[in-house]
C-alpha cells in the first residue's frame, strides 16, 4: 500500500509553477499542498533508507523545480518492472529509459543510453548535485535522491523501479542533464 500511494502522490506531483499556484492538468493546487506532498514522499523514501527525514526533506526542497520534476517522476514510476531497452511509464523501463521518461516530463530531453546521458551533461560532483541529477558507473544510470548515495534507479531484469543506496564505488559520476 505504502508504495501505491508514493506512486499516487509523485503522480500528482508532476505540476508546472505559476505564481503561487501550482497547476497540474486538471486542477488547480497551492504550493502548500505541493509542498506537503513532497515532503511527505520524502519522509516515506528516506525511512526505506535509513535516512534521516529532514536530509531528504531539505535536499527536495533545495533541489530546482525542474529537477523536483523529474525525480518525482522517477518516483512516479516505483514498483514498474525492468524492461531492456524501455521507456514506457507504467510498463517498464531500462535503467536510461527510466532517466530519460523522468527528464522528458521536467522538459528535458535526455538520450536513451547511459553512456551518452552522462556525457552530455555537466560533471558534478556528490557535493554540488541536487536531487534528480544523474549518478553513473560503469554499464548503469540512476537519479540522486540528493542525500547520501541515496538513488531512484531501474537496476536490471527481474527487478523492478527502486530507491536504493549505492554500495562503495570507486567510478562514480554526478552530472547535470540541464546544467
């Protein structure tokens, strides 16, 4: 149930700003209510993790809105099966499917391949990346959460879209896919 409603919130989270309302398709939402949404993905995502919930609160609130976009949409997407060679929201997704659907929707158009994601971005390092940047090693891509190693990802057949925290890694790069 938990990650239904993650997925139900992310969802609805996806909202372009405009004044102090933020507008989704259909209706009309104050930023207080985007705000206490992502709050409470966060709060949800970092107890999976084992993270303090403030860090990650912080790291969203402190993240762009473009990027808040895509890493809700990524979030949107937890619990769809892995799938090579897919960007299909709610069928499956590869690991730079997952990266490029999540950046298409904050307006960013990202290619469909690892290697070319993180090289046509701009380097960053684990202390100046925001939320909803890309993390990448070798032959994988995955979205930074923004706190820690702390991921959204797509990892590999029979596994399904996850957060996860990256085990110790000597070739990681962050990078800014609008920076």
């Amino acid at each position: 149930q938990a990650l239904a409603d993650i997925q139900d919130v992310a969802a609805s989270s996806l909202w372009d700003t405009t004044a102090d309302t933020v507008a989704p398709s259909t209706e009309a939402v104050t930023r207080d209510r985007y705000v206490s949404a992502r709050d409470a993905i966060a709060t949800e995502i970092a107890g999976r993790l084992g993270i303090e919930p403030s860090r990650m609160i912080d790291a969203w609130a402190s993240a762009d809105f473009a990027h808040q976009t895509a890493l809700m949409a990524a979030l949107s997407q937890l619990g769809v099966r892995y799938r090579r060679n897919t960007s299909n929201p709610g069928v499956g997704f590869d690991c730079s499917g997952l990266t490029a659907y999540a950046w298409s929707v904050a307006g960013t158009e990202i290619a469909h391949q690892s290697r070319s994601q993180i090289r046509n971005a701009s380097p960053l390092t684990i202390d100046t990346a925001q939320a909803g940047d890309l993390v990448y090693y070798p032959g994988h891509i995955s979205m930074y959460l923004g706190v820690d190693k702390a991921i959204v990802h797509a990892p590999f057949t029979g596994r399904t879209v996850e957060v996860a925290l990256i085990g110790k890694r000597r070739s990681l790069r962050f990078a800014d896919p609008v920076g």
